[in-house]
C-alpha cells in the first residue's frame, strides 16, 4: 500500500491544472472566533484558506505534501502561511496550537487504514482541547463506472473502495461506518451529505463531518492499535 508521500510526483504534476470542489459549509464556523487558529491540513493551491480568510478569519495555515502545491498557493496568496510536510502526517507546529482544523479530500488520498489513524493522531495532537475537525470526503459511490473501479482494484488493495485512476494515482471512497470507526475519539456535533465535483468533473456523493476533541483532553495524542504496524500516503 502506498506510503504517505509515494504520490507526491502526481500531486506536484496536477497542482497547476486540478480544481478542488469540496464546498464550505459557513454555519459550521459560527460559534468559532475570527481570531482562532485554524489549520488546513492537505491545503492544496488554498482555495478553502483563502475562502476562510474571506469570511474575516485571520489566523490561518496550510500543510500539504507537495511542494509544487505549496508553491501555487504562496503565489495565490502571498499573505498566507504554507509549509510542505517533511516527514506526514507529523506537522511542525507544536500540541495543542490550534483552535479547528479542516481536513477536505484527504482521507481519500490515503487508502491505508494505519495511515489515516496516524493522520488523525496528528491532528488530534495539534487541536486545542476542545477543538473542532471538520472533515469533508468522498463516500462509496454506487454507479456503474464506481463499482468497476472498485471491483478491478479489489485483488491489489484490503479495503472495498480503493481505485487506481489512469493518471496513475491511488484514491479510496468509504462506507459511511468508516468515520464513525475512524473519528470515534470525537465527540459528533453534526454531519451532512454533499454533492460534489471530483477533479475530472464527475458528480459525486461526499459527506462532511464536524467533530470535536474532549474539552478534558489532554495533549496525549491517541492512537490506533495497530499503527506501528501498518505501512503508511497523504
């Protein structure tokens, strides 16, 4: 299974070229002050920093493992922190640096289970007790060219879902149960159904989580049973 940086080389070849969709959902972020630290993890080009910081927000950074990422970012916006990821899912910021975090379209970068535990890890780690993830990715689809996907990739991969496109790149859609299983050290405030756009322009059902760190939590991360023992990609 990859590890979190073996598609790097896609992600730095396609940071000019695909647009990100997944959407903002705004009354998710009323009750967070316009002061509070934010982070985007798997930030991209900026899009939903840049959207944040539209929304009057002012303490805000991005991660992501690309460098080419990162670098049409700092030229979108110039007045914004990024920082590519040396060493994913481990970021550098310190524990508990952040108020919220957003996590858009990563979860499906990442087909290993391990690794997605260890990702959570990481930001539980960096989240304030206390404080939100709000996560937005891609469900199991249930068309035709979905489930041909899924069935052709099935004797490569353990998990039910994961795909290979013709670009090359490794992708994972998700049984809903997943995040429950995934986030269960959260406590659930809200969820909501999404249609959205992939990068080749097909329509999809995704799903938008917003969970929140124990406010009795202290800066101990948690971790999955087995994650030293998986292999690890972002």
């Amino acid at each position: 299974m990859s590890g979190f940086d073996s598609q790097i080389p896609y992600w730095d070849s396609a940071a000019a070229t695909k647009t990100f969709t997944h959407p903002l959902h705004l009354p998710w972020l009323g009750g967070i002050s316009k002061h509070a630290a934010i982070l985007d993890y798997g930030c991209g080009y900026g899009r939903t920093l840049k959207e944040l910081e539209q929304e009057g927000f002012d303490n805000l950074a991005g991660v992501d493992t690309s460098p080419a990422m990162i670098e049409r970012a700092r030229r979108l916006h110039p007045g914004m922190r990024f920082t590519v990821l040396d060493a994913p899912p481990l970021s550098p910021y310190s524990d508990a640096a952040f108020d919220a975090a957003v996590l858009f379209a990563v979860l499906t970068c990442i087909p290993d289970e391990g690794a997605q535990h260890r990702l959570i890890t990481e930001l539980n780690r960096v989240l304030k007790p206390g404080g939100t993830l709000y996560v937005s990715d891609f469900l199991l689809q249930d068309d035709e060219r979905n489930r041909n996907r899924y069935d052709q990739s099935a004797s490569h991969y353990d998990n039910y879902g994961v795909f290979e496109t013709d670009e090359g790149a490794v992708f994972r859609h998700h049984p809903r149960s997943w995040f429950a299983s995934l986030l269960c050290e959260f406590e659930t405030l809200d969820t909501r159904d999404i249609t959205v756009s992939t990068m080749s322009g097909h329509e999809s059902t995704g799903i938008q989580i917003l969970v929140r760190k124990s406010a009795l939590a202290s800066h101990k991360p948690v971790s999955s049973p087995d994650e030293e023992e998986r292999p690890g990609r972002f």
